[in-house]
C-alpha cells in the first residue's frame, strides 16, 4: 500500500484500516503482535510501525488496544492466581507454574500500561504525575554523639510541633 495522503473514503485506507482494527484485536485480547506480524498475509512490523507516523488515528487505536489488552493480561494473572484459568489446572501444570504465569502476565502489563501498573508513584495526587529521579545528594552526616542526637531531636520536634520525649 503506497503512503498517498490519508483519505478515510479511499479503497487503500478502507483496506489499511481493516488490517488496523484485526491487530487491535488481537492486541485488545492481551496477546503479542509478534504473533500478529506478518502472519496469514498481515503486514510487517515496520509497515505497521510506518502506517502509525503517518496516520496519528491508527497510532491512538493501537496504543487504546494495547492498554486494553493490559487490563486482560491482569484479569488473567488473578484467574491464574485462583487456579481458574486454564494454565493452572491439568496434569501439565508443575509447582510454581502459577507463579511464574502470573508474573509474566504482569510484568508484560507493566511494560504495556506503565501508567497503571507500573513501578510508580504518583505525587501530590496526580496518577499522571512524571517519574520521580532520585538523586544521590551528600547530606549531613547522621549523629554520632548524644549531644549530635539531641540537636537532631529538637529540630525534627521543631519541624513537627512535637517535643521531645526523651532525653540523655
């Protein structure tokens, strides 16, 4: 399919975006487009991957699928968890196989939908709020005598409102 300018009515975007809508689906079923690529006469990753800078709508239904399929790898690592989903059950399953489901199931939602289920935390309320990069910065040394400890007391009691409870 030649890159022509978008045309939502054109024979060639009809026929690019049924392909769109069948990756969709197979990504909204939480599965891999690696097995999805060039399978049963579908495009190649980087046509795919060409069709997304060229055309911001296929982008945003893709990446909506992705999510989509997210959701239902974690539906699957909590099946898996209960021993209802097929991966737990049958003669075929061994010690610690619904433990390394789950977490591969997870770990792929993580890299899917880090927004959701990603390592982050979310500062001053803000789900959308930007990682945090922690910086090793030299800072005062920790008290080493009583006397250190007490000054250290007092301006923490200081910054809290509280006094001391203790002393030497």
């Amino acid at each position: 399919m030649s890159e022509e300018a978008y045309d939502p009515q054109s024979e060639a975007s009809r026929a690019r975006l049924a392909v769109v809508e069948s990756l969709c689906e197979h990504l909204s079923d939480g599965l891999h487009a690696d097995q999805w690529y060039g399978k049963n006469g579908n495009p190649s990753h980087q046509t795919i991957w060409r069709w997304r800078r060229a055309y911001k709508p296929y982008d945003d239904a893709i990446e909506d699928a992705r999510r989509t399929g997210s959701h239902v790898l974690i539906d699957q690592a909590v099946a898996i968890a209960d021993g209802s989903h097929p991966v737990a059950q049958g003669p075929e399953a061994y010690p610690g196989q619904r433990k390394t489901q789950c977490w591969a199931r997870f770990e792929a939602a993580k890299r899917i939908n880090p927004a959701r289920y990603g390592d982050k935390m979310a500062l001053g309320g803000d789900a959308n709020a930007p990682a945090i990069k922690v910086e090793s910065t030299p800072g005062p040394a920790a008290p080493q005598t009583a006397a250190e400890l007490r000054t250290w007391a007092a301006k923490l009691a200081a910054m809290t409102g509280d006094a001391p409870t203790s002393s030497d």
